[in-house]
C-alpha cells in the first residue's frame, strides 16, 4: 500500500456509534503536537486492522503496532532546526511531529541532512554539504 506524502497523522482507533452518525475520535497528541487543528476539515482514510496473511511473511515478526518512522537510512532530506536539545543538537520536526536530530546545527538553519539512525521517535540526520547554497 502506497501512503501519501501528505499523510498528516496515522494512529488506531474505534468507530462507534452516536445518535445518527458514527464517529472516529482523533487521539489529544495530533492536536497538541499541532498536526491536526481542530475546526478544519481534513480527508479521512480508514484502513482494516486485520493482518492479510503472505506465504513469505512466514517466521518473521509481526507488524508494530503504531506508525512507521517517515523517515529510513540514507535518506537526504531539508529540514529547519527549530530548536536546540539539552545535549546541544539541532531539533528539527518533520511528517507528524517526528524528531530528526542535527549535531552541529542551530536555531533557523535551514540545512540538507542524511538520516545516519532511525528509531521509533527520533533519528539522527548528518549535515550535507549542498554545494548549491
């Protein structure tokens, strides 16, 4: 399956029923991390809870249960730092509110980073030299 770069949240939740309608409440974190603002109206996709089995799937483990870093590896990305962590590293927050960490990095740079480390949330970005700068 194909996610849209545009994704803003993914997290579970229950459809139930009220009055005339069904509702899917949006967990207080989408606010309060400032992906999601409430009074919009946003496009709302429903995916199945249920695993489809593969044949190759066999033996290895099971998919986690929350959303995949939106970051892998290798990967170069822009980002702005928009604050500094207690260690002294550039903070910069890309796709749902996810932590990529810039050693060397300050407040207001805009900077082009190669994600060295991807944890589940945070990853650890290495300043590139863009030469088109």
């Amino acid at each position: 399956m194909e996610i849209s770069d545009k994704l803003l949240c993914l997290f579970n939740a229950e459809v139930r029923a009220e009055d005339d309608s069904y509702v899917v409440e949006i967990p207080r974190r989408e606010v309060e991390t400032g992906t999601v603002d409430p009074g919009e109206v946003y496009r709302v996709a429903l995916i199945s809870r249920a695993v489809e089995s593969d044949e190759s799937s066999e033996g290895r483990s099971a998919p986690t249960d929350g959303p995949q870093p939106p970051v892998e590896v290798g990967e170069l990305r822009y980002v702005e730092i928009e604050d500094i962590g207690k260690q002294g590293d550039g903070i910069a927050r890309v796709e749902r509110g996810y932590v990529i960490i810039v050693p060397g990095a300050d407040v207001g740079e805009q900077v082009k980073v190669e994600i060295t480390e991807v944890k589940s949330n945070f990853a650890v970005g290495e300043t590139v030299d863009d030469g088109d700068a």
